[in-house]
C-alpha cells in the first residue's frame, strides 16, 4: 500500500554512525564526484532499457517511452537518477541509474506507479526524496511513498526541512525502435523461484529494519520449504535460541541455517560473475552482504543473465515487492554496484553464503 503523509520537521538532527558489520542503512547525503551530462544517462537508458524489458517480460512497442532523468535529494549517491517507464501515460515501472567507476550501472522494477502517473497526467511540479529505505515524490508539501518500504514515514532533518526544490516535471521521449535488447540468442541465464519476504522492524526495537534476516527467511522458504517464515518470526526464533541480541553479523546469519538444519557455504568476499552462475546454476540462490559508506544492506541474487557483454543479476529485494533486475558490464569484477530504486547505492560485497 502506498503511504501518503504531511511532511513534519524535525527538531533534531540524528547522526546515526553505523559500522559495516551492521546491515541496516544510513542516510548520508551523497556528493557527485563529476558531472555527467544528462544526454548521457538518456543515452543509456534508452539502450539498457531493451534488454529491462526483454528481462520482465515487456514486449517493445510504439506506446513505450521513457521519462527525463530525474534527481533524487537526501540519498547517499549525487550521481542517482531516476527514469520512469510509462506505456502512454501510464507509468509501469522505473530505473535508477548512477555513475560510478567510469561508468554507469542501473537497476530495474516492473511496477505500477500512480503518483507517477498523475505527476505526468496532472503536469505536476515535484522532487523525490530518499527517505527511510523508500522513495518519496514531493508535491506542495506533501510525500508519497513510490518505492522501497512501505511501512516507513518520511522524515528529514531540520538543516534539509522543506524539501522546497519542487522544481521537477516529467517529459516523455519515445524509444529507440531496435532489436529487443543486448541479450540476444547468444543469452545465458537461469532464474530461481526464491519468495519475497519483506523488511520489517525488529520486534524487540532494536533496529528500524532487519533486512537480513527478511533475506534469510527467503533463502529458508526456498531451500527448506518453511513458507510461514517471516523476519520477524525468524529473529524471535534466534532470540530465542541463543543469548544475545540478533543482528546481520556473519554469526547470527550463520545461526539461520542451523535452526533449519541447513548446509551452506560461507565466502567473506564478493564473487565475479561465472562463481555467482555456477552457484544458481547449481541450484542454490546467493545470500549477499551489500555495502555503502555508513551503512549495509542485504539481498538475494536470485538468477542471472547476460550476452553480449551485459550482465545482469536478479534480486530479491526486502525493501521491493517484486524482483529487482541489475545491470553491469564487468564480468570480472568481485562486487557489483546495486543503485536501488528507493534511492540509496551499495558498492561493496562484504561476504556470501549459499
């Protein structure tokens, strides 16, 4: 469910200092290291979204377009941009693209937006702000959840306490009439049915999210068939077998699989792209310790793709209600960059298990 809010300002501005053994996000505001023409990130959104499409199952036609890119405020990245897809005026799903190393990378969600929808119907001035794992689009003082959690507010602090850069409008551009993507007859890939679990606040209050042990729960619906398995049930079940208070440590996602009796292997480093496709080849979707200055994130890669010198991982997201599609370009390289479309970027791999 979409959450619509009066924003309220707040007296206090929290610093929350968190290391990168505690997966839970920090909001820090990002600083763009260079300019990149907006041309550029159209260029590349409008040749990646091909294959976006051919990934979700949307079929190229005359009624797809694309919108400007769009700055997100508040997020940990300045080079974030988001670009809507819509089918006429319908917007049906989203792309956020950043660039980082030379070169840009995106993430994709095939999703149905209204308050999109009605900013382009309704020729309507706004801004999108990252707040508390989600994404807002702002309107005459007004916030409206578009992405990442749904069970967040937003909330921003008093050096940031208007949001009055309301000064965005969306402009559609048709799509590059071409072959359906990069990925071609020449494609590899293989997917994995694992289920969504969605974040959640830790029962005990102890963290605002625990999205690794939603991560968790969707790794032990999938291997072990326990389908009543939730965040918040598999955090009461570690609280209540071990002492102490759980968290994303190593030691506590390793205690998921003994409670399920499960056997898995334990990496502290990231993968390049033929170790992650011989792994969901064999069957067994990734656990994944993302990281970003101050804070952490954890996720499924769920499958894979690529040809033609693309690649593209599957996420199960716990902030997302549907899977989420990565785009990169180097093979080789032991992490990958996830530019989430709530706003916020990881480019660290700090470890698997599988």
């Amino acid at each position: 469910m979409k959450t619509k809010i009066r924003i309220m300002a707040l007296s206090v501005l929290f610093m929350i200092s968190l290391s990168i053994l505690t997966p839970v996000l920090a909001m820090t505001q990002g600083v763009t290291d260079t300019a990149i023409p907006v041309e550029k990130y159209e260029e590349y959104a409008d040749k990646v979204i091909k294959d976006f499409m051919a990934l979700n199952g949307i079929v190229y036609t005359s009624e797809l377009k694309l919108s400007n890119p769009i700055p997100v405020e508040n997020d940990n990245d300045g080079n974030n941009k988001a670009v809507f897809l819509f089918r006429n005026s319908e917007c049906i799903g989203m792309m956020m693209i950043t660039f980082i190393n030379g070169r840009f990378t995106s993430s994709f969600s095939k999703e149905s937006i209204p308050a999109i929808t009605s900013a382009l119907n309704e020729s309507r001035h706004f801004s999108l702000v990252a707040s508390n794992e989600a994404l807002w689009i702002v309107t005459d003082g007004i916030g409206t959840n578009i992405s990442g959690r749904s069970d967040v507010i937003l909330a921003y602090s008093e050096n940031r306490q208007n949001y009055s850069n309301e000064n965005q409008t969306i402009a559609l551009k048709g799509i590059t009439e071409s072959a359906n993507g990069t990925v071609g007859n020449t494609r590899a890939y293989s997917f994995l049915n694992v289920p969504i679990v969605p974040n959640a606040a830790a029962p005990d209050g102890s963290s605002d999210g625990i999205c690794w042990a939603a991560a968790m729960a969707s790794m032990i619906r999938y291997k072990a068939g326990a389908s009543s398995v939730t965040a918040t049930s598999l955090y009461n079940e570690l609280k209540n077998a071990y002492s102490g208070t759980p968290s994303g440590l190593c030691t506590w996602v390793s205690r998921c699989f003994s409670l399920y009796s499960l056997s898995y292997t334990h990496k502290h480093s990231g993968a390049n792209f033929n170790t992650v496709k011989g792994i969901i080849d064999s069957g067994k979707p990734i656990y994944c310790w993302l990281s970003c200055t101050g804070g952490a994130h954890s996720v499924v890669i769920s499958g894979y793709e690529s040809g033609y010198g693309n690649y593209y991982y599957r996420l199960v997201d716990s902030n997302k209600p549907s899977v989420v599609t990565v785009h990169f370009t180097d093979a080789d390289a032991t992490s990958f960059t996830y530019a989430t479309t709530y706003g916020y970027t990881y480019t660290g791999w700090v470890c698997r298990m599988y």
